[in-house]
C-alpha cells in the first residue's frame, strides 16, 4: 500500500521545500499565526475543551468513513455543523446502506462527531421519487437554516428549512422551476446574498453554470438566468465576496473516479454577482477553453482529486477551504446497497485558504496537506457562548438590565431588558473577562427586537469613553461604528443595511483591526456573504488591549458567542515552484534537420506505429497532420514519437502550432511506458455537454494505467485534468520525478500561452513499472496539423 502522508512534493525546489518547512514549524510555534489557536484569558467563559493545535486529514476520519460534497456553518450555538452528498458513510461498523445527507458537528473544525441525517427513509419526501440526494449547501437567514441539496432524479435543487442545524428539517419542495432555464444538470447549488440585500442561486453542472435572483424568503429562483461558467465537468460553484470582488469557486474534470479522479478546485471573480467571471490570466469563464485559476489541485502526496469545495472563516479571521479529497491507499468504497451501489471514498478535507495578490490559493500553492498542520482558531481569548455558565464570568458596565436565556438553538444566549424608567436610551455594556490583543477579530451573534432598539460588539474598551462599538441600530437602520478616545467621540460611520433586513433574528457582525484599519461586517451565517461592510482608519489612540464584550440600548437587543481572537498573519507569497534546470542537449531536438525522426539510422528518435503518414520536417519544425487513430483503453491505433528519457528527474517542454477545428483532434507530449501506461499533455478538442454542438479547446492532462482496487490490478482506466487556456501557439511542459521511496513516477503539467507565463497544473501519479519514454503525439480525428517546434528536455534544478 502506498503512504499514508508525505509533507512535501519534489515540485518544490529543495530551497522552497525548506522554506516551507521552517514555515510550517514557526507556524506551530506562534499562536495565532495561521490558524494556530491561542488559549482562553482569564475570566474566559468559555465552556468547551481547548481546541486541537494541530490536525491531519482528513477531519472526518472516525466518525464517517466517507464525506463528499461538504457544506459547513457555524450554528449559533458557537458548534460548526458540516452536511455531506447522501453516501454509505458507516460501512465500517458494519452498515450496507447509505446516510441521506449525513451532518457531522464539531468545536474545532477539526474533529468531528456524528450528528445525525437530514432525511431517513421514513420522512423522505414522496416528491424525490426515490433519488439519491447531492451536494448540500447550507445557509441561515431569517431564524432558519436553508438547506438546498440537489435532486438527481428529479433534475432539480430541493430545500427544507430547520430552527437548529440537526432539525427537524421542514420540506420546502423544489427550489427551481422546470425548466430551470441553465442548459445543465440541475444540481450543485449554492446560495449567496449581496451587500444590497439581494439573494441569488448559483447551480449546475455538465457543463456550465448558472445563476439567478431568488425571491425574499429564499425558496425559488426567479427571473432571468445567467450563464456565467462553461467547461468540461464545471460544477460545484461556491460564490464569496471579498473586497470589490465575487469569486466563484467550483471544480471541473472528474469528481468520483477513483485513483483517476482529475477533480480540482479553480476560481474566476467578477464586480458583480452575475459575471462576467474571469480567472487569474484574464481569461473569461464563460470563454471555450480551459481555465487557469487553480485553488487546489492533485499535488503528488496522499490525496487525489480534490474538490467541491465550501469555505469556513475562523475566530481569527482566517479563511479555510472545505473539500473532499480521494486518498491514495483506499479510492474505493465497498460495494453497497447489496452490491449494486459502487463509489469512490471521499472524506473530508479542511486546509487553510491564503488570499496573495488579491487570489485564493490552498497553502500558498503548497496543495491538500496530509501532516500535521496548525489548526483553526475556534477558542476566543476572550469571551464565549454562554451555553453552559451563562453570565458567570462577565461584568456590567453602565446601565443595568443583562440577565442569562436559552433557546433550542443558540442554548445559552445574553439578553438585555432596561431596569426602571428612564433607563431605555441608556448603553449598557456586558464584558467577558480579560483583554483582547490589539489586533484581532471580534464577532458577536446580535438581535433586536425592539423597534427602538440596538445591539454592538464592543472591542479595545476601556471604559465607555475609550471603546470601539459596531453597533446594530433598529431606529437607524444601519451598521454604525462608534469610536471613543479620551471621553470624546472620533466619529461615527454609518452603512445602510437592506430594506428586507431581519432584526429579529441572529446576525453576525464581526470587526477586524489591523493597524489602524478596522473593517465591520454583519452577515448571518459568516460565509462571506455580508450585507454590510464597512472600513475605516482610527485614530492611533484607539488601538489597544482591551475588554470585548455585547453593548445595548434600548429594549429588545439579545448577544450571543461574543469574543475576540489574535487577528491572523496573512500569507502574502506563494510557495515558489521549481523550473526547468541545464539544458539537456542529447535529450533534445530542434528539428532543423531534413529527415523526418525514426527514419534514419542511428536517429534517436523511434515510432510506435509509424511513421505516421504526412510527417515532414522543414524550417526548423516537425509538422504532423492529426490521425483518425485512438490511444485510449484497448483501441491503441495511434502512431506515437519516441525517445529515451535521461536518468534521474527531468522536465520535457514543447512549442506546439495548433489549429484545431473540430471535437477530438488532439497533439502534444507524451510520457510513455507501452500503450496502456502513460502521461499525455496536449491541446484537445472537446464537445461540451448541452452546448448545442459548441465544443471547448482544453489543456488535456491525462494519464492511462491499471485501476489499482481491482484484483489483480490490471483494468486499465482513463482520466484527465485540465490544466490553463489554451491558444493556437502554446507551450507544453511535463515535470517528472521518481519517488524512489515510494516506487512511483510522479508528472506535474504545466502550460504557456507566450512562453514565459506559466499555469501550473496538478500531479498524476502512476506505480513504476517499467521505464518511461520522452513522445509526441497528434490523433484522434483527422482534418488539421500539428507543429511542434522543438523538444527540450532539461536537468532537475
């Protein structure tokens, strides 16, 4: 069996790998940075254990066996809830059948426990007609959660709405109409609201994604649909705001192959929710071509595949990618459901999510983890829940009025109620013990439900003159931040909130000071979907350790897991990736001879199946017209170029002129063994799925072996990854290396549309076997010509 973690790939350059590394151990070492959580002050309410300080993946190990598709909130009784794709999760204690939409819950984020499913077969609703159920995305608004989750079947989205994250769960039927309007199947949903208010529904898959307005109580879509994504398997949009930005995440390629899952999570941002959507070469997602943007991909160590992704922000402000990923050692789940029911494993994975240059990216490029890694800040340094000692360990400031509540879903709660006439525009101020650092995040759970009311997170407080208060302010309207130095008001900022606003209900504001910069957000569910944002610069004199706490005014206002964490170190450079080292002359051709390669004695060069007919070689170029031939599975008619590799690690490189103007016509490098063991980079043509006959030009990164669960391993399976935009002058790249200790051959894909900018892709994987040999190819379907201008191997660096 294959390891079961490796920290590092060899595609960093042994500089960088160190790098990492020292990185990796600071990073343990200086809590908070990173997600490293700190400990509880003094006075602390906090009522759970200390949270893990480090965590390997996959997180969902020991309560479920498998966990695709994962949505995560935090429920507002300060515990994060995650809900998976319907799946035979408990196939090791001994189950057949599978869990409808199985929800796990945790204090950390890192190790969770069971907590039941949202359907079982006695309250499944009719109207499924008996399909599995997908994909869950998980809101709240309103005092509900909104779970949408999709309908195969029924090639629809469903949602049920619960007052707590395990339900009971209300069935609210289908969220789409029929037809949805999107050319696409119908699943794969994702909810997000604007800053105005406005909600929408992002979903589709097979190959494009859509989105639409929804109405206010968040049940259907309505009005007009927008394409705004389209390639080969695009699915799983996920959309955050950030700054003047949307981004939609999502994955494409194959998610539920096996160890030939080419899954991988990628990104486009647009200034407007609905598009357009460009990834991070400018290219237009809607655009007929492979995208770049890559947020997670297959980096050579235990996981394969990784994708459909959620996000999660901690205490500290740090912001985590929710994904599942195929490990290695174990693709395949056993058959169930008596036999009939056969699925790749996919637990979940959970890795900080960095933002470099205004871009999100796992680990600066470093790809899934699967060592220890610092965890997530999910214990405040100062403040709690209140669920289990109420107001033990707080104190009043000014008016009077705080006093201890429970409900089913926020268990135990602050409330506030004026003591004695005279006493409602009075602030009243109830602060956890301690301080806070300076910089940090502070967030609270607000309500009022008084018209004349309001409710703050109070953060560097001193007193009630020398405090910083974001206030949710009913007579007004608005997000207000109030700032008071010295007794004296520095001034406040007031920011609309939506006409549809919910007072009544739980919101989320948070502040982030760093500096003198604080940035205020109300949303209510923290997944990046504020309906108020606001920033501002402080005096110096503002900036300080202080006490955090829940501020009220009036009747009516309600706090809940308030407290304040170390604000998180942002990373700022992606992890460096290696180049090609020395040029290696005889492994090389320029192709400024006069013979065609492998027709010529002692040429180095040999054919499979050739010389293809139609190959020439003239000014400095091989030109080879595309074959109506296959290297695909048993049909192995293709005529393949080749030559011997160098010993040891090498990247071979291409310039490739290509053309192609109908589905399947293919050309490119090869990395290969015989015809059933290989590694393919090329510029192919594919047909887009409900595309009215439109097809897309892709960086194919493919690989063919044995499926390694079937016994003896010998099936031959077939997968791609898709790497950047494609071009008709483009440049190829396959990095190899022999990972000795492991005993496999490792290829990471890489593509250029001038040369000198480089999209890097993910890594395939193949146990050795037998040597590999340096190739070209140019196939599939006949009708237009490949040039390649030259192969270049060189050294590793």
């Amino acid at each position: 069996m294959r390891r079961t973690r490796r920290t590092h790939s060899r595609f960093l350059p042994r500089w960088a790998a160190g790098a990492a590394a020292l990185v990796w151990i600071l990073t343990l070492a200086s809590a908070p940075s990173h997600g490293a959580p700190s400990g509880p002050a003094a006075g602390s309410t906090r009522s759970r254990p200390a949270a893990a300080t480090t965590y390997t993946n996959p997180v969902s190990k020991g309560a479920v066996d498998t966990f695709p598709d994962p949505a995560v909130i935090r429920g507002k009784d300060g515990l994060w809830y995650a809900y998976g794709t319907q799946n035979p999760v408990m196939q090791s204690k001994g189950e057949d059948g599978e869990r409808m939409l199985p929800i796990l819950r945790s204090a950390d984020m890192v190790t969770w426990e069971y907590a039941g499913e949202v359907f079982t077969p006695a309250n499944k609703p009719a109207w499924h007609q008996g399909s599995r159920l997908w994909a869950p995305d998980v809101r709240y608004a309103a005092g509900l959660y909104h779970l949408y989750y999709s309908v195969p079947g029924r090639n629809t989205v469903g949602l049920v709405t619960s007052a707590t994250p395990t339900g009971p769960w209300t069935d609210r039927g289908a969220v789409l109409p029929s037809p949805s309007g999107c050319p696409a199947g119908n699943i794969d949903q994702a909810q997000f609201t604007d800053t105005d208010g406005t909600p929408y529904l992002y979903w589709g898959s097979y190959d494009t994604i859509c989105v639409a307005r929804m109405n206010a109580d968040l049940t259907r879509t309505e009005g007009e649909v927008t394409q705004v994504a389209r390639g080969r398997r695009v699915e799983g949009g996920f959309v955050v705001r950030r700054d003047d930005f949307y981004y939609l995440f999502y994955s494409d390629a194959g998610c539920c192959d096996g160890a030939y899952s080419g899954y991988q999570v990628k990104v486009g941002r647009s200034t407007s929710p609905t598009g357009p959507f460009t990834d991070d070469e400018g290219t237009d997602l809607m655009a007929l071509t492979s995208k770049a943007g890559v947020v997670a991909g297959a980096n050579g160590n235990r996981w394969i595949g990784p994708g459909h992704n959620s996000l999660q922000t901690d205490l500290a402000g740090q912001d985590w990618l929710v994904y599942h990923g195929i490990p290695t050692e174990s693709p395949d789940l056993a058959p169930a459901s008596n036999g009939t029911l056969k699925l790749t494993r996919r637990p979940m994975l959970v890795d900080r999510l960095d933002w470099i240059d205004g871009w999100p990216v796992v680990r600066a490029g470093a790809g899934p983890s699967d060592g220890p890694t610092a965890a997530p800040v999910t214990s405040p340094v100062a403040g709690g829940t209140f669920n289990d000692t109420g107001l033990k360990g707080w104190r009043t400031e000014g008016a009077s009025g705080w006093s201890a509540a429970t409900d089913p879903d926020a268990r135990g709660y602050a409330t506030h109620t004026p003591a004695g006439s005279g006493s409602g525009t009075s602030t009243s101020y109830l602060l956890a013990g301690g301080r806070a650092p300076a910089a940090l995040r502070a967030e609270a759970d607000l309500r009022v439900t008084s018209a004349d009311g309001a409710a703050g997170l109070t953060v560097a407080h001193r007193d009630p003159g020398n405090r910083i208060v974001a206030w949710l302010d009913r007579t007004r309207g608005a997000l207000v931040t109030d700032v008071r130095v010295g007794g004296r008001s520095r001034g406040e900022q007031v920011t609309a909130l939506p006409s549809g606003f919910s007072w009544d209900t739980w919101n989320n504001v948070s502040v982030e000071l760093r500096g003198t910069r604080l940035t205020a957000e109300v949303s209510g569910d923290r997944l990046r979907d504020p309906v108020a944002v606001q920033s501002r610069d402080l005096p110096a004199a503002a900036v300080r350790e202080g006490a955090v706490g829940a501020v009220a005014r009036g009747a009516g206002a309600a706090a809940d897991n308030v407290g304040a964490a170390a604000l998180y170190r942002p990373v700022t450079e992606r992890v460096a990736t290696a180049g090609p080292g020395p040029l290696l002359p005889g492994h090389s051709d320029e192709f400024d001879g006069a013979s065609v390669p492998g027709t010529d004695a002692g040429s180095p060069w040999q054919w499979v199946r050739g010389p293809a007919a139609g190959v020439e070689v003239s000014g400095g170029a091989l030109s080879w017209p595309t074959q109506d031939a296959e290297l695909y599975l048993g049909d192995n008619t293709a005529s393949v170029l080749l030559r011997d590799a160098p010993k040891g690690d090498y990247t071979v490189e291409t310039k490739l002129r290509f053309a192609p103007d109908r589905a399947a016509q293919q050309a490119g490098l090869v990395l290969f063994e015989n015809d059933d063991r290989w590694f393919k980079l090329v510029h192919s043509v594919l047909p887009l799925t409900n595309g009215n006959g439109a097809v897309l030009d892709v960086s194919e990164f493919g690989k063919e072996g044995e499926r390694p669960t079937t016994t003896p391993p010998t099936a031959v399976a077939n997968a791609p990854m898709f790497g950047g935009p494609t071009a008709d002058t483009m440049w190829l790249r396959m990095a190899y290396h022999r990972d000795t200790a492991h005993g496999e051959h490792e290829v990471r894909a890489s593509t250029s549309r001038d040369g000198v900018h480089w999209s890097a892709g993910g890594v395939w994987t193949l146990p050795v076997r037998g040597e590999l040999r340096i190739g070209l190819v140019s196939h599939n379907r006949s009708g237009t010509t490949a040039e390649f201008d030259y192969v270049r191997t060189y050294a590793a660096p």
